[in-house]
C-alpha cells in the first residue's frame, strides 16, 4: 500500500471521528436526508414540484412525526418519573425503617452473647449499616445528579435538535450535489469504485441502525414483561430506563437494576429482589447474544469481526467506538470488494 493510500486513510478515519462527535448533528442530517430521498424523488415525479418543494415537503412531514411521537412517549415517559419522584421519600423511609428495626432486633439478641463477641457483632454491624447507608446516599446522589445533568443538558438538546433540523433540510435541497462534490474529489476511472463504496456504506449505516433499534426494542420487551410479571408500577418509564443505560457500556442495567435488587432485598420483598436480580441476568445474557448475530446480518460482516470492532473502537475512543469501530470495517471490507484496497504479503 502506498504512502499516499495510508494517508488518505489515516483522513478518513479523522473525519469519521469528528463527524461522530463535533458533527454529529450534521452526520445525522445526512443520514436521514439520504434515508428520505426515495421519499423525495417520488414526490418529485408530480408534475410543477421541483426538487426543493419536494424536499420541504418531505422533510416536514418527518419533522412533524419526529415531535409528535416526541410528544406521546415524552409525555408518558415524564409522568411516570414524576410520580416515582413523589413516592420516592416513602421508599427511603421504608429503608430507615428497616434498617432500625434491624439494630433493635440484633440488640436483643447481644444481651445473650458474651461481651467480647458482643464487641465485635457490634462492630461489623456498625461497618455494614455506615455501608448501606453510603451506599443509599451514593445511590441517590447519582440520581439527583443524573436529573441535574439532564436539566443542564436541555438547552444543548434544543441547540442540537435546531441544528439537525435545519442542517436536514440544506442536505436534502443538495444532496446530489453534494454527491457530485464528493466524487470529484477522485480520479474518473476511481469514481465508479467509490460510488459502489458509498452504496456499501450507505447500506451497511441503515443496516446497522435498524440492526440498533431491532436489539434496543427486543431488550425492551424483555425488560416491560419481566417487570410487569414482576407487578412493578412504571413499568414503562423504568424500561425506557433501562434501555438507555443498557445502550451505555460504562452504565449497563446493572446500573438500575443491582442497586434496586439489593434494596428489595433489605426491605423483605425477596420475590422482586430475585426477580430483578434474574432479569438483570436475562437481559445481558439476551443481548450479548443477539447483538453480534443480529448487527452482523444487517451490515454485512460476520458476527465475530462485528464484536471485534465493537469491542475495540470501545476501548480505544469510548462509546464513540461503539459506532466507528463497525462502519471502519464496512468500509475497509467495501474497499476491498471494489478493489481499491489489494493487499497482498509476499514472504519471499
């Protein structure tokens, strides 16, 4: 491979990185301008609507479904959390509780000890109830934490949103100019190879979200029937819940799930306390397996090349690697197929 092929890659795989960070609005207005465009030219084949009717068109009708259903689930969503907020007090005071009633019941039971194992029941003890304790206050430290930070990050979600809107009605007006641009980037004999990449590319980016959204809501149902077998109230607020952090791999449902099996547990509710310790189970069995099966089918790589990516574009640049990792083997992979990347070791 040349110098000029390595660094052309090494770009690349810059401008990937950056366009899934900084340009993360503008990455996603292009890839929802290119998912709407058979939209577009379908609206564009009726007689006087040219292409910028058609795209405004299109564009805000997806606008329109985007906050309606923004609208129905947010709303849901939020009432459940209210209301576990306004309940949440009497839980804490059900832990105090118990965990009073257990230091009166092992007082009783030291006045028939001896001292000396009396001193150090009373120290463990001592030990684990200032270790519950922190940890309850840890626990919810985090949360409040976790609502700050969302309220904190409301204004840069709308900043966001505006941006994506904006920036996916601009592509779409040009995306095929934009196409154009990018190819002549490329010598003529080049551009034929580069475009069957792109196709690759484009394929294996909708293939690998809708792969991302099959897992997410199967891990979904999952979580809503074992809660609901469980009788848990806001059950769907908490799977939503559970899906966010599970899609987190520095959080996962043991996150929520753990820390509440061990309150459940304190409290004398041993059958939800199982139950939620089983479905934390369940749920990482269940997606460990399907996840590499199900995002290899959809993109177009096998399932163990698929969890190597994964695995290491998390490790080397976080959760950002998540998605990088995936689209830089599709790439190398649709390269390969078009010729442009003939690597061949000669031992000789």
């Amino acid at each position: 491979m040349s110098i000029k092929s390595i660094l052309f890659m090494l770009v690349g795989l810059l401008f990937l990185y950056g366009l899934f960070t900084v340009g993360s609005p503008f990455l996603l207005a292009l890839i929802i301008a290119i998912f709407l465009e058979p939209v577009v030219q379908i609206f564009m084949r009726i007689p006087r609507l040219t292409r910028v009717a058609s795209a405004t068109l299109v564009c805000s009708l997806f606008t329109l479904v985007v906050l309606g259903l923004m609208y129905l689930i947010g709303l849901k969503v939020i009432s459940e959390f209210l209301a576990f907020l306004k309940k949440l007090p009497n839980y804490l005071n059900d832990a105090n509780e118990l965990i009073q009633e257990t230091v009166v019941d092992l007082q009783k039971q030291y006045d028939q000890l001896p001292d000396d194992v009396v001193s150090q029941i009373q120290s463990g003890t001592d030990t684990g109830i200032r270790a519950l304790i922190d940890s309850l206050n840890s626990l919810l430290g985090n949360i409040s934490g976790s609502f700050f930070a969302l309220a904190k990050a409301i204004p840069n979600l709308f900043i966001f949103f505006i941006v994506f809107i904006v920036a996916l009605y601009l592509t779409s007006y040009s995306l095929t100019t934009l196409k154009g641009a990018f190819l002549t980037l490329f010598e003529e004999k080049s551009r034929a190879k580069i475009s069957e990449v792109l196709l690759n590319l484009r394929n294996a980016i909708f293939g690998f979200l809708r792969a991302q959204a099959i897992i997410s809501f199967l891990t979904y149902i999952v979580a809503l029937i074992g809660l609901l077998i469980l009788d848990v109230n806001f059950a769907l607020a908490i799977a939503l819940l559970i899906i966010i952090v599970d899609i987190l791999p520095i959080l996962g449902t043991g996150s929520v799930l753990v820390p509440w099996a061990i309150y459940t547990l304190l409290t004398g509710d041993s059958f939800q306390g199982i139950g939620l310790i089983v479905l934390f189970l369940v749920i990482t069995v269940f997606r460990r397996m399907i996840e590499p099966k199900i995002l290899g089918n959809s993109i177009g790589i096998g399932a163990l090349s698929t969890l190597i990516s994964l695995y290491v574009g998390f490790k080397l640049v976080g959760v950002i690697g998540l998605f990088l990792g995936p689209i830089v083997v599709i790439v190398y992979v649709a390269m390969r197929k078009v010729g442009l990347l003939n690597i061949k070791i000669k031992l000789e």
